[in-house]
C-alpha cells in the first residue's frame, strides 16, 4: 500500500530540499536478504527513499555488488553467488 501511494504524493508535495533516506531496518525488512552493510553503503549513495528501495530489490535480486566502484567502462558488477547444475 505504501508503495501505490507513492506517486500521488510526489504529484502533491515534490520534493524537498532537506536529503531523505530510508531507515536500514525499514530497507532488511522490505528487500530480504538484505545485509546491514549493503544497506548502510545504498543509504550512503543519496538517492530519494523510492529509489534506494529499487536498488535495494535490484542488488538482491540480481547479485549486483553494491561496493564497486563505477569507472569508465563498467557501471556495476555482478556477483555470481549461486550455481546451478543443467543435467
């Protein structure tokens, strides 16, 4: 519910100036999976609280290592962490 909500609220009130972030236990309880650190570094990156939740799905979801450092060539790595057998 609280998502749907989400885009009649920027229709009404916009954005503020004053940064606004997610609370870490509000983000593990939301994305499971999600480890303390990982959320304490999409935290730190200063997105709106809606886009730390996306990202939050998408580093679980699609093993992306939140602690790469984007360069010229990559914007994000992805970590293998499970490995299935095709018989």
């Amino acid at each position: 519910m609280e998502d749907v909500r989400k885009a009649g609220y920027e229709l009404r009130a916009g954005r503020e100036a004053a940064p606004q972030s997610t609370d870490i236990e509000e983000l593990m309880r939301r994305v499971p999976g999600l480890t303390r650190k990982e959320a304490l570094k999409i935290q730190s990156i200063g997105m709106s609280p809606w886009e730390e939740l996306d990202y939050a799905y998408l580093v679980v979801n699609n093993g992306i290592d939140v602690f790469y450092n984007s360069n010229n060539s990559y914007l994000v790595r992805q970590v293998v962490t499970k490995y299935f057998m095709i018989i």
